[in-house]
C-alpha cells in the first residue's frame, strides 16, 4: 500500500503500524512526534495504530540545544 511520509509517497506493508514503521526508518520512538493524517499520535499508541492506504504521515524530530551559562560570555 501507499502512504505519504513526510511529503514523499512511500511503499509500506499493509497494516504496518506506526511503531514498525518507524523501527523500519532506523528511528527511535522516543525522540520524535509522529502526526498521522493532521493529527498527532500519542506515542503510547503507536505499536496499536496502523497505516492505511492514502494516509499521509509526517514524522518530526527533537532537536536538543537551549542556553547554558557559558552562552553570557
């Protein structure tokens, strides 16, 4: 089935769920928010949320960073 990731179609299995998905790209859970289909995914669901035909994924990743102390100097 089709799907489209982050603005590219892509092929998956049909049923794959986000968790697997994911697993597939190389990405750990943890350090991303997925939004499937212009709703966001609550990580404790992605094992149990699947992908349909159609649907469109993004997946968004954390960049660390911030201010430290030394950044005044």
């Amino acid at each position: 089935m089709r799907i489209t990731l982050n603005g590219e179609a892509r092929e998956v299995t049909e049923g794959q769920s986000v968790a697997s998905l994911l697993a597939d790209l190389g990405i750990q859970a943890e350090r991303v928010a997925v939004e499937l289909n212009l709703t966001i995914v609550d990580r404790q669901t992605f094992t149990g949320t699947s992908l349909r035909d159609g649907d469109r994924v993004e997946v968004i990743g954390f960049i660390g960073g911030g201010r430290s102390d030394d950044d005044e100097r």
